[in-house]
C-alpha cells in the first residue's frame, strides 16, 4: 500500500496539469478592482467626464463656425472621437481644457457624457504657448488672427521671432511678413480679417509709409477690385514720384521742419504725398496723384471741379 501511495505522489508530482486542478480547486479566484478613473498622472489617456472640463481661459480664439461644429458633431456621433483632447489637471476630478475646445463643445453638441483626454502638466505660461501654437496649426485662420496669435507669443511667451519661428515651424521672414500687418491702420487690418482683401494685397500696401496713403490705395483696390499685382504696381509708382522729389535731403532746420509739418498735414489732408520745394523765399507745392480718377478726387478736395 505504501509503494502505491509513493508511486500515486510520484505521478502526481510529474503531472503539472493535475496539480494546477488541484491547486485550482483549493485556491480562490483573485477579483482585481476595476479602475474607472486612475489617478491622473502626465503623459496618461483618460475617459474624462465633460461635467469635470472647464474651458480654457486662454483659449485665442472666441468664435467658432456653429456649421462646422454641428458637422463635426454629426461625425462624432457615428465615429466616436478620433483623437482626444488634451487637458491638465487641476484637482480630483477637475480638468482644464488645453486644446481640442471644437471637438469638447462637439461632444456636448453630439450628447457625449465622457471624451477621451490626453493629461499634459502645464503651467499658465505654457498653457497659452500650447493653445495658440495648435490654434495656428489647426485652424483656418486669417492672416490678422494669425499675426496676433504671434504677437502674443512673443509679448506673453517672451519669445523672439527666431524661437517663435522655430515653435510654429515658420522661418523669421514669414513671421516678420505677419507681424508688419499689424502696423496696418485698423480698416485695413478689418478688411484682411473678413477676407474683404487678401494677405498679398496687405503686404503690398504695407511698403507705403504715408497711414493715409494706404487708406487710399486700400479704399480704390476695394472699388475697383485691383488684383494683387495692380496694388503693387499702385506702390511703386508712388515709391517712384516720392524718390524723384526726394532726391536729396536739406538739412534739418526751424525752416525745414515748419515745411516737413506743413507736408504732413497737406498729405493727411489730401491722402497723397505733398511735396514742398523752397529756397526761404519762393517754392512750389507738388500733389502727385495716380491715375485720372485720383486726379479728380483731388480736384473735388480743391473744389475745382
């Protein structure tokens, strides 16, 4: 009987599969928790409820297609969200949005509950720095927009334009090129913000120095709908009429400056370049202008017509 129990251990001992029926039989089934909700820690992926986001204070933009964003959430409720959202993390169960804020009111549109959120650490700083940078990556801006999403950047984020190209992955003359629009008197920079004139009609203009001027070359490539190339063509020959009567520069005296503040206010007046030659005891006065119907827009200023 002893040799057959021996023998019995012997087999049972080379037979793991018996053994793990055995052991199976014995010990109880370990139930591990399931974690709706881990603690959220940079760099995890979480199914965050929409009551627990706040939007973003720093968010750029404050006006979103109501179009689009219907269509987006239409798409949403066939395909579920694509991508997550990106969040930080400000207390148990609270959450500021960092970007993604038309897929979050999307979501709402759509009757989600929760959206998949990416957790990110990030201070206020860089909060802006992220939703500004994805902004100008992602949307459809206009040129305006996109020139005072740079203008923050460098003023808020204490960026120079050389790091500021190298976050939005433009080179510095492309950020320049933006930048100087907002050197643009406001109907101007009104105007590229509602698409009324294109980025390439504003960069013409720019190279204008005289703010009326640029109102009036603005204003005639609105009524007659110029082409970008005939606004360029607009500023040379006023480069030209304005390097023919400056060819050289008298030095600066009481006499000059009265003439030069008398030039400013003539120009302003008449929105053209008003030259005014004199010797201290004759001269003359120059009103260039651009074309017959500037001619005759001058001649109703002077009440000749």
């Amino acid at each position: 009987m002893s040799k057959k129990k021996a023998l019995g251990r012997g087999l049972n001992a080379l037979l793991s599969d018996s053994n793990t029926e055995e052991r199976l039989e014995i010990d109880p089934p370990v139930v591990k928790p399931v974690v709706t909700q881990p603690p959220s820690t940079s760099g995890s992926t979480l199914e965050i409820q929409l009551s627990q986001i706040e939007v973003n204070p720093f968010q750029p933009r404050t006006h979103f297609d109501q179009q689009a964003l219907q269509e987006l959430a239409d798409s949403i409720k066939v395909h579920g969200i694509i991508q997550p959202i990106t969040v930080r993390r400000l207390a148990t169960n609270q959450y500021q949005l960092i970007s993604g804020e038309r897929r979050f009111q999307a979501s709402k549109l759509a009757g989600l509950k929760s959206v998949p959120a990416y957790i990110r650490s990030a201070d206020d700083q860089q909060m802006l720095e992220m939703a500004l940078i994805e902004n100008i990556q992602r949307e459809n801006l206009n040129a305006i927009e996109v020139a005072l999403s740079y203008q923050r950047l460098i003023t808020e984020c204490n960026l120079n334009q050389e790091a500021l190209g190298d976050r939005v992955g433009k080179n510095r003359a492309t950020v320049t090129n933006y930048l100087r629009l907002l050197k643009l008197p406001p109907d101007i920079q009104i105007a590229v913000r509602d698409n009324r004139i294109s980025m390439g009609h504003a960069r013409a203009i720019i190279n204008v120095e005289n703010p009326d001027q640029q109102l009036y070359i603005f204003k005639k490539t609105l009524e007659e709908d110029l082409s970008v190339r005939k606004v360029e063509e607009l500023v040379r020959e006023l480069a030209s009429v304005k390097k023919t009567d400056n060819g050289s520069t008298p030095a600066t005296t009481p006499a000059n400056r009265e003439i030069n503040q008398l030039q400013s206010k003539l120009s302003s007046h008449f929105g053209t370049r008003i030259v005014i030659k004199s010797d201290g005891k004759k001269g003359e006065i120059k009103i260039p202008f651009l074309s017959v119907e500037d001619l005759n827009r001058i001649l109703d200023i002077l009440k000749i017509q």
